[in-house]
C-alpha cells in the first residue's frame, strides 16, 4: 500500500514511519510512506499557506491553492481515497481501517490553524475523518493513527494473524486482559485456567472476560454485540 501524508511538517511522519512495526513494513515494502510539504506549493516568496478568514474570526485558515497543487501532484491522486482529517468527520472505527486497507492507496490531508478552505475540500477530499470528540493543533497525528490502524489490516503487517483476530474490536468486544512471566507479581498471580493448559477451557474464559469488561467499560459496544449474537 502507497500512503502519501499532505502536512506543513513532514520529519512528525517521517519520524514514526521509520520505527516500529511502521518502519519494518516499510523496510520489506509492504507499506511505502511518502510526504509532501503543502508549503513547496506556496505561491509566495515567504512560503505562506495560510490566510485570515473571510467574515472575521479568531486565527487564520489554511488557503485553497496550495492544498489543491498539493494534492494534484500526487501521482495517481485520482485512483486514491484523499481523506481529510477533521472534528466534523465521521469518527474513525475498526470496520473503517478494514475498508481502507482493501486500497491500494491512501493520501491523508493533515490541517492545521483554524481548518482548510473549503473550496479545497469540496475539490481534492473523498472522506472525512475524525479519530474523536476533542481538538488537536494539527492533522499529523490522527492521520497517523489511521495510518496505523489500516496497516495492521494488511496481510503480513503483523506476523502472526491470529494477533488481529484476537484484538479489541474485531469480534466486536474488547479484548481479554493478558498475563506473561513472571507467575507471581508482589503477591498477584495468574488466573488459574492460564496455567491449566486446557485450550477450550482457556478460550471460555477469554470470551468471559471480554465480555464483561465490554459490558463495564463499553456498553455501547456491548449492546451492539448482544444485538448481533442474539
């Protein structure tokens, strides 16, 4: 998968793109991750990308001409999902990082100040997302969350498959709380059934588990799940 980052600061990608899981998939090809700086399609001596809004306001927007050169410079742009990230777009779920990693390609449209002209979201912008009810100063760092929640969807992102099969979310519960080494923890040992080596009894109690911390912590999702399984 192809996923280009449209940001005014490209070493914040970069830097987590080159580390982790990211950076192994991106060594071995699975994933490429690219960045272009909105500030290389200024039209302006000073480089300047953002202006006051019309009608008045507090801060300054993001212009349309350099977002759109931007976007259109991207090779292919026409054949990918552009996807703004924005607290007015729909909230980013697991079945959305499912979708989106069936792409070949991502470009994720990182604002900053007050938002983007909107002229230029009407142009370039295919989906809109939010990662939550809250604000952040930039698009860099939702993006990259999406961007990493649709890489763990690709086969061979992770490994081992059966690590995403078992993750929060993807039977529509929480996941199961997890123990390893040592046995024995200032006095807090592990449950039982762990140690027992009976596979059956171990996946009974792991869907206990996470069904019951989904009722506690989740009801929304629990409620969905009753509503499902029903």
């Amino acid at each position: 998968m192809k996923v280009t980052f449209l940001t005014l600061f490209p070493q914040i990608v970069q830097a987590y793109c080159s580390e982790s899981m990211m950076g192994r998939a991106v060594e071995s090809g699975l994933l490429t991750c690219d960045t272009v700086d909105i500030r290389d399609y200024a039209c302006n001596k000073h480089n300047r990308v953002d202006d006051y809004p019309y009608g008045g306001g507090a801060g300054m927007v993001m212009a349309a001409p350099p977002v759109i050169r931007a976007v259109e410079n991207v090779p292919d742009h026409g054949d990918y999902p552009v996807i703004f990230l924005t607290p007015g777009g729909k909230t980013f779920t697991a079945e959305d990082a499912r979708t989106l990693a069936r792409e070949p390609g991502l470009i994720f449209l990182c604002g900053h100040y007050e938002g983007v002209d909107q002229r230029a979201v009407d142009r370039c912008v295919t989906h809109e997302y939010s990662i939550g009810d809250y604000v952040l100063t930039g698009g860099e760092l939702p993006a990259l969350v999406m961007a990493d929640a649709i890489a763990r969807q690709i086969p061979g992102f992770l490994g081992n498959g059966e690590s995403l099969e078992e993750e929060s979310f993807e039977n529509g519960l929480l996941e199961y709380p997890q123990y390893t080494r040592p046995e024995t923890v200032e006095g807090a040992g592990v449950p039982e059934v762990l140690l027992s080596g009976h596979h059956a009894r171990i996946r009974a109690w792991r869907h206990d588990q996470a069904l019951e911390r989904t009722r506690v912590r989740r009801p929304d999702l629990f409620e969905k799940y009753l509503e499902k399984n029903n």
